[in-house]
DNA sequence: GCTTCTCCTACCAAATTGGTAGGATTAAGC
DNA sequence: GCTTAATCCTACCAATTTGGTAGGAGAAGC
C-alpha cells in the first residue's frame, strides 16, 4: 500500500471544500456526513492540512473550514506531504530534505546501492504524477461525475459514495 | 511507505543471482552472508520469486538459485509483483485483473469517485517507472558502484552495504 | 550416512493504522 | 450571559501488518 486513509479522507476533504461555491467555512460535520467518514478522525486529519497553511479554520458556532488557496494552485505533491509526513519508497529513506523526497540512509558516503537507483526512480514517478494533479483538475472530475449521475440541485452535494 | 523489505531483499537477491559470473546456483547462505540479510527470511522471500518463475532452485548438496531469465528480460514491474502481490495505491484498491494493476472498490456501476482517478494516475506512474528498469540495468548499476570503490578480485562479491 | 542445501509451516514481538473518548477553547445568536 | 456549535488537543485502544525466528522434513552430493 502506498497511501493510508489519512491521504485518502483528506483529499477527499479538501475535494470537498473545493467543490463549495462561495467561500464560507463548511463546518467538518458536514464534510463527514457527505462522504460518511468519522467525524473524529478527520479532525486530526484536518489539523494536518491546517498545519501545512492549505486550510483555513474559523472557530465557534458558524465557523469550520474553508481552502486557503486556489484549487488551481494546490498541486497533490504538497497535499500528500502534507497529509503522509513523505513519499518514501523504502523504510530505508530517511527524511532528509526538502518537499518529500527523501534520501537513502543505507549509503552515506557518495556510493549508492542498486536498490536505492530503482526507489528513485519509482519515487520520482509517484512525485511527478502527484505535481501534474492540482485540485481544481479532481473538483473538475467529481463535478462531472455528478452530472453524469442526476442533474443535482443546485449547491446540494450528495455523499459520493456511502460506506455507512 | 510504498514497498516493504520484501520488495528491498527480494530485489536484492535477484541482483546478487544477476552479478554472478556462471550460472551455477549460488547458496541462499551465501546471499544472506554477502548482504547481512536474515537466512530464515530470505528463504520466504526466494519461494515467492520462484513461485512466479523468475529464478530456479536446485536441492541438496551444492544446490541453490539461479535466475530463471536473461537479466535483461526481467523487468521490475513483474519482480516487485511477485514480491509484494500487488502495487495498490490505497486499500480501496482490490486485487482485480492482470499485472498487478488493480482497481477501485468504491463504486462499481462505471462511476469514479475523484480520489480513485488520482490514485490511478500515481499507480501508473509507478508502474512505469518499474517496467522501464531491468534486473540488468541493475546489475550494471551495482558492478559500477563496486569498480569506482576498490577494484575487485574477479568473482569475488563484497557485500554493497553492511547493516550487521 | 553425513552434510549441505531447499522447502514448509507455525509462531511471535513490535510497529503502524484507523479509530474512539473526553474534554478545553472560541464565537455566534438569542 | 447562557446555550450551542464549532475547532482544537491529547491520550488511549484494538486490529492488522511487518519482520523475523524456530523447528523441522525432504534432496542430493560426497
């Protein structure tokens, strides 16, 4: 498994802010009952997003959450990093520098393991599909989805899928 | 974490098989020794590399595992299969048809939900990024490494990284 | 018949994951 | 100023997965 849940609700968290026509805050309540997820642990999930400034909170009755930034310009590599802490290949990736990419702890002096070449390279790929998706483009996609199913009411969003 | 030490020692082994010079089968204790790898484990990790015939064992006495194929005609995609069952971006994903490459769970009826279409897009990414690395490439990758640290008595391999 | 291998299966400890519980704190609306 | 609806924060917990060990049983060379 390359994700866990916390990437998965939290994209599907963030989808959800995006597709809100105006920018008041949506309370987590809401988000939890449309997508039919624990109420609980999404709050921590959310503190994630927070913590990485792609949400913005209002506190008190009325208040919850709404994106800090244009969905056009929240790419799913900072989301994902966001959320998972890293996108390490190997146990043997060490946090490191920079956004996500993280270096190989086996070999420290210059020399390289062929293993090593290989995650690389995988993660290389999982970054760069990650970079190319921006949340408009998933906003995009659910939107139609939706179409396609009924043609809704306007500003009513139905649970994309019910687990419950 | 995308792959397990499954994935790390398996592929490991196959490049040690690859960086024999004849194709006399070579002691799974010796591996182990050679990498500071646990014997007991590998022995598991080996029966899942034969299971999907990529290498071939012979029993008894001087016995041991050669690689089924030209290295050049292995490709990573099928290896970390065997290996690690499956590249499942998510747990929504289930094991479905052909090569590893599996689908979602959530909606069966032809709709998508918009997570299922990023997750898809990091999986092929993965998957490409397996498929265009051979076992020989790697092999080359290690031989390399091992020339521009000391130059080697011939035949004789030297464990890449000692964790023991 | 010893030794050196592959093979097989059951067990186990530690870590991670996914989630719950319980409560502060903050702000709107009456 | 009370109530209510929210965010925030932290500790706990059960199930699963992971990484590994143990203990053998068969096969083949010497």
């Amino acid at each position: 498994m390359i994700f866990t849940t916390k990437a998965e609700y939290g994209v599907r968290l963030l989808v959800e802010l995006g597709r809100q026509p105006s920018d008041s805050p949506v309370s987590l309540k809401a988000i939890a009952e449309n997508e039919g997820l624990p109420l609980a642990y999404l709050e921590r999930i959310v503190a994630l997003l927070k913590r990485a400034e792609l949400v913005e909170s209002t506190r008190g009755a009325h208040g919850g959450y709404r994106l800090a930034r244009d969905p056009e310009n929240v790419t799913m590599d900072e989301v994902v990093l966001a959320l998972e802490g890293s996108v390490a290949p190997m146990s043997c990736f060490v946090d490191e520098t920079d956004d996500g990419r993280v270096l190989c702890s086996h070999v420290d002096d210059g020399e390289a393991c062929a293993t090593k070449f290989l995650w690389l390279r995988v993660q290389g790929g999982v970054i760069e599909a990650l970079r190319r998706t921006t949340l408009a483009e998933l906003v995009a996609f659910s939107a139609k989805q939706d179409v396609a199913k009924t043609p809704l009411p306007l500003g009513d969003a139905l649970p994309l899928h019910s687990n419950a």
